[in-house]
C-alpha cells in the first residue's frame, strides 16, 4: 500500500493574514484524503486555519547546481535594497 | 437529568476511545495511525466531562477517574457495538460508521435539550462528532467502492456488526424517561432516519445491507459481550494493582 500512495506537500496558514508555510510532507490515495490526512496529523495542537496540499511531484524545484548562476549575482547587488538610497529629509510618508 | 443516562453516553465514548486507542502504534499508515488516536482523544474527552457532570450531580464525592476505572462491567452502559473488537481496519471503520451516524443524529438532537449543561456540552462536541462522520463514511466509500479484496473486507465486517446497530436507536426505559421530560431525543424518531442514512450510505458504497432485522442488544443495562471484561482489564489493571496510585 505504501508503494501506491504518493507523497503530498502541506502548507498551513496559522493565522488570517498571514500566508501559507509549508511544514511538511504526508502519504495520501487522493487530494481528499490528503487534506484530511493533513488536519490530522499538522493541525492537531491548534496550528492553522488553513490547509493547502499539493503533490510532491508537481513541484518545480531549483537545481543545486545552478546555485552559482541563480544566486550568486545578487549577493553583490546592496543596491537593490531600499535600505541602500538616503532620503532626503523633506522626503515625506517613506 | 439521569445518571444513567449520562453514564450510557459516557461509557459509550470512553469504552469507544479505548478501542480507537489500541490502534496507536498499529494503523496501517503513519497518517491513519494520528486519526484514529485524534478520535480515541476526542471520545475520551468526551467522557472526562460527561463523568465529571455525573460526580458533580452524584455528590458522592466520586470522580471521573473513579467511574472509569472502579466499575465492574456490569455497571457500565455503553451499548455493545462500542465493545466490539477492532479486528482488522475494515471492522473499525463499519464500527465507527455505525457509531458516527447515529452519534450526529443524537448530540445534533442534543443540542436542542431542555437541560442547559447538555446543550452547552451538546453544541460543543458536535464539531468533533461531525468530523468523526466525515471520516469514517469517507473510508466507508473508500474500501467499500475500492478493490475486490477491500469490498469483501467491508462486506463481511458490515455482516458482522449489523446486529449491533439497532441497539443505539432502540430506547430503553432511561431512554424514554428522558425524552418525556425534554431532555434526550425520541429514539423511535431517531430510528428511521438512522436506516435510511445508513442504507444509502451502503448502496453508495457498493455494499449491501444485511437482511437480519433481529438486533443484539443488553449494553444499556449491563449485560455485555466477554469482550468488555477483557478490556476493562487492560484499561483498568493499574488502579486495580495500585489503588489510588497517581502519576
């Protein structure tokens, strides 16, 4: 049986307004049984409000071996941060 | 408000829970394992407030842990589907569906009592009740609908267990007594629509309903299968050995 139930990711918004974390992975037939499966097993101490599952396998993930190319050039990059520019003082509602 | 009545409905839950919880470390799958205690837990902390109500109305200066580990089986009043054995996970889930269906019918007609504890605590456990019926009709359709081997699996539990359905919807004296007064549901009310939810929730299934109308019934006076002595045994063995002890 374990062989024939895939994996599914699950995501848990904890409180309105705040967005979806993922906090881990379960076994399910189905998306129904997935989202019971959820609430089961990651919602059982009050965690959320809100489930979202997705299969594993529908997932696009990034290469390790792209980390270079990927991320790489913006660790250089300071002025992409707001933080960087100075405001002019009688800069208002920044 | 009766005792007994409350002692039926909390044994009922208490006795249901324990068998739930003798799954934890043996469900098929890692999730099912978590639901199937999820329920035990919730059964369980039905019956703590239930006896709690029970010792508060008693005055005798029991308590819930009193009543759940220093009664003899004939003192317990849970019916004797709630009793039955696990036996594989196709006997829990037609146990559990059997239960379930009936449980929302009662705690939704509950939840309309003349006795405002049992409406507050009624309007409460609801919730839970309604995802327990969730749960087990959807495994219901599951196993029922699902392969060959699965299919025969639910037939023969369903053949197994019929017998014990028609003791929850058939009203002992207790049962009437409080219905006169406003404070339970009219089973005999209750009955008819149990059937026809379980009916199509069989034909849906793929299942078919057994043909025996005889019913089993005694648990709501005492007279119990030799299933619940041995579990009470299990359950109870600690506070037996060690009377008072405490952890």
């Amino acid at each position: 049986m374990k062989n024939n139930w895939p994996l599914w990711e699950v995501f848990i918004r904890s409180k309105n307004g705040l967005s979806h974390k993922h906090v881990g992975s379960l076994h399910a037939a189905d998306s129904a049984m997935a989202l019971e499966n959820a609430r089961d097993v990651y919602t059982r101490r009050n965690e959320g409000v809100s489930i979202w599952v997705v299969e594993s396998n529908q997932i696009v993930a990034s290469d390790p071996d792209d980390t270079d190319s990927f991320f790489e050039p913006a660790r250089d990059k300071v002025y992409r941060h707001p933080t960087f520019y100075n405001v002019p003082d009688n800069v208002k509602h920044m | 408000m009766s005792l007994n009545y409350l002692l039926q409905m909390g044994d009922n839950a208490l006795i249901l829970g324990h068998r739930l919880g003798e799954w934890c470390g043996h469900a098929p799958e890692l999730e099912i394992d978590m639901a199937l205690t999820n329920l035990a837990l919730d059964f369980t902390g039905q019956a703590r407030t239930i006896y709690q109500q029970v010792a508060v109305l008693e005055g005798q200066g029991r308590t819930e842990d009193d009543l759940a580990y220093l009664r003899d089986a004939w003192e317990f009043r849970n019916v004797l589907l709630v009793e039955q054995p696990n036996g594989d996970f196709a006997h829990t889930i037609v146990r559990q569906c059997l239960y379930d269906c009936f449980n929302y019918l009662l705690y939704e007609a509950l939840c309309s009592s003349r006795d405002e504890w049992m409406v507050a605590f009624a309007s409460k456990s609801i919730k839970e009740i309604a995802y327990h019926q969730r749960f087990s009709t959807e495994w219901m359709l599951r196993l029922g609908d699902g392969t060959e081997t699965s299919h025969q699996k639910m037939q023969a539990a369903l053949n197994n267990l019929w017998i014990y359905a028609g003791e929850l919807v058939s009203p002992n004296q207790v049962d009437i007594e409080m219905c006169e007064k406003g404070f339970g549901p009219d089973l005999d009310r209750i009955r008819p629509l149990y059937f026809e939810k379980l009916h199509e929730l069989i034909a849906k299934a793929t299942l078919t309903s057994p043909s025996v109308e005889w019913m089993q019934q005694g648990g709501k006076e005492g007279k119990h299968s030799e299933h619940l002595g041995h579990l009470l045994a299990e359950m109870q063995f600690l506070q037996r050995a060690y009377p008072g002890l405490e952890w």
